[in-house]
C-alpha cells in the first residue's frame, strides 16, 4: 500500500515538473532567411519628381518633401530640365532609397512590399 502511494506520489511530481517545465519553455519564431521589407519604382518616382518640378499640383504634392531635402539637385532659375540634370535626380534618387520609400510609402503604386 505504501509503495502505491509512493509511486503515486512520484508519478504526479514528475508530471508537475514536466507542465512548469512546458509553461518555462520560451517561444520564438525561427530565423528566416527570406528577405523582407519595401522596394519603390524608380522609373515612377522620377517621373513624379519631373512632373511636380515642371507641373506643381496636388495629385504630385507629396513628393515635394523629396524636392525639398538640402542634398536634391537643384534647378537653376530658367534653366529647363535636360538629359544631364535627369542623370542627376537619378543617381540622387538611387542614393537615398530610405528616404524615397518613407515619403513615398503611401503611394503603393509606388513602393511595396516584398
């Protein structure tokens, strides 16, 4: 009778132990080596980016934060947009990608997921 009781007794403290050790064990999500964040058009947004410098209206007004940055090329008084200044804000719109896909990460025509 007392060994029934013992083993018993063991049976459901290592039951206990094994629940407190389950509810101990800490989840986490495994690494993934699958790349994830946002990438943005770059033939859309320069197209943006020419169309708000020749043509200012709502439609293309929240590129203007872009337009805005001390470090954009700026176009001279009366000088009109020519193949050189277009290499400029191109290479100046490959340099800042954060930039472009914060201000620009409403525009899901423009930026996405990936």
């Amino acid at each position: 009778m007392k060994q029934i009781i013992f083993l018993t007794t063991l049976f459901i403290c290592s039951l206990q132990f094994s629940v407190i050790a389950q509810t101990n064990k800490k989840t986490s999500t495994p690494p993934s080596d699958a790349a994830s964040g946002f990438t943005y058009d770059f033939d859309k947004t320069n197209e943006l980016i020419f169309e708000r410098l020749s043509n200012p209206t709502q439609s293309n007004k929240d590129v203007q934060a872009l337009i805005d940055e001390p470090s954009f090329p700026i176009l001279s008084k009366g000088e009109k947009i020519n193949p050189e200044y277009k290499k400029k804000v191109g290479s100046w719109v490959e340099s800042h990608p954060a930039l472009v896909i914060a201000v620009l990460k409403n525009r899901k025509d423009i930026v996405r997921p990936f």
